[in-house]
C-alpha cells in the first residue's frame, strides 16, 4: 500500500479528488431541487468535464525522466488510473445528486464520463500534463459555442456531451474517445507525441 500512496501523492490525486468533490458540491448547492431533467444536460456535462480537467492534472509526474527509469510495468497502472480516475469522477456527481433531485442518470454520467477520460488521457499523451486539460475543455466549449448541427451526424459528434442517452453517434464517439485515449496514453506515455516530434527534430545521433 505504501507505493499506492506515493504514486498518489506524486500524481496530485488528493488536489484533484477535492477540486472534483468542490465542484459537484457547488453545483448541487446552486441548483438546489430545480435540477435539470435526466437523460441529456449542459450542467453535469460540465461538472463532468471539470472532473475530467482535474483528473488530467495527475495524469503526469513530477518527473518524466524518473518515471521512465522505474523497474514497473506502466502500462496497466496509466490504463487502471485513467478508467478509475473517470469512475471516481462519476461517482462523485452521482453521490451528490443522490441528496436532491437528479441531474442525470447514471447512463449519462457513465458514457461522459468514459469519453471525457479518454479525451484527458489523449491531451496526456499528445500535449503532457500541463495542456491536458485543454481537450476536454475545448471539446465542451465547441459544443457549446459551436454552430448547431445537432440533426446532422458530424453536429451530433461535435455535441456528443451533452445528448441524451440512447443516442448512437453520442455512444460511438465517447466510447472511441475513451479506447484511443487510454491506450495511446498507457501504450506511449505522457507527452508521447511532443517527444516523438523533438526526437525527429534531432534526427539521429
């Protein structure tokens, strides 16, 4: 267990654990019982992409170079954090909505939550840790800024986040987004891409 709390502590979870509890919390005092119906909304779609935002924050260590040096098999452990850190994400909004009315069905949660971790764990790999947040964040804001093609299949991709369940183009692009992002992260590695295009850079030695 002690390796469990040391890579907790050098990926921030804490600090991300209390920005996702702090989140969820403040929404649910601000809506009180005039929650928005379940089954598709902008408000947990944005307490979900918050989470996600916090969740790409641990998603890199403190240090590359020494991450990269540890004798253990990152792989399944940058996989379990990315699936885990989205679980934890969505059972938190759900928790807090337990005491009012709800602002989403687990439905819902679940297939945002899976889409936006893999979009966190692809700003990971493509951009590292520092500009991870900014996937899931311009995705939320396209979608709610963008042009509305909502009828069309490309509008419905764009907005994938906030249409109610059962809709297949929502379903099939959270559910690519969550395969490509977790395992170019836990196959490649934080800054994957950057890395690779510093190395062509340099070409070889």
């Amino acid at each position: 267990m002690r390796w469990l709390m040391l890579y907790a502590r050098s990926r921030q979870v804490p600090a991300s654990l209390a920005a996702v509890l702090i989140t969820a919390v403040a929404v649910r005092a601000l809506t009180g019982d005039g929650g928005a119906a379940p089954g598709g909304s902008q408000l947990p779609a944005i307490v979900l992409t918050a989470g996600a935002m916090a969740l790409s924050v641990g998603l890199v260590g403190q240090d590359l170079d020494l991450d990269r040096g540890a004798a253990i098999r990152w792989t399944p452990r940058r996989a379990a954090h990315v699936l885990l850190g989205g679980a934890i994400v969505g059972a938190v909004l759900l928790a807090v909505q337990a005491v009012g009315r709800d602002l989403a069905t687990t439905a819902f949660v679940a297939r945002d939550c899976a889409g936006l971790a893999g979009l966190a764990a692809l700003g990971a790999a493509a951009a590292g840790g520092r500009h991870a947040w900014a996937f899931p964040f311009t995705w939320l804001a396209f979608a709610f800024l963008g042009p509305p093609q909502a009828s069309s299949v490309p509008g419905k991709v764009a907005t994938w986040m906030l249409l109610p369940t059962g809709t297949p183009a929502a379903t099939w692009t959270a559910l690519c987004l969550a395969v490509i992002g977790t395992t170019l992260y836990a196959l490649a590695g934080p800054d994957a891409l950057a890395r690779r295009h510093r190395g062509l850079r340099r070409g070889p030695s």
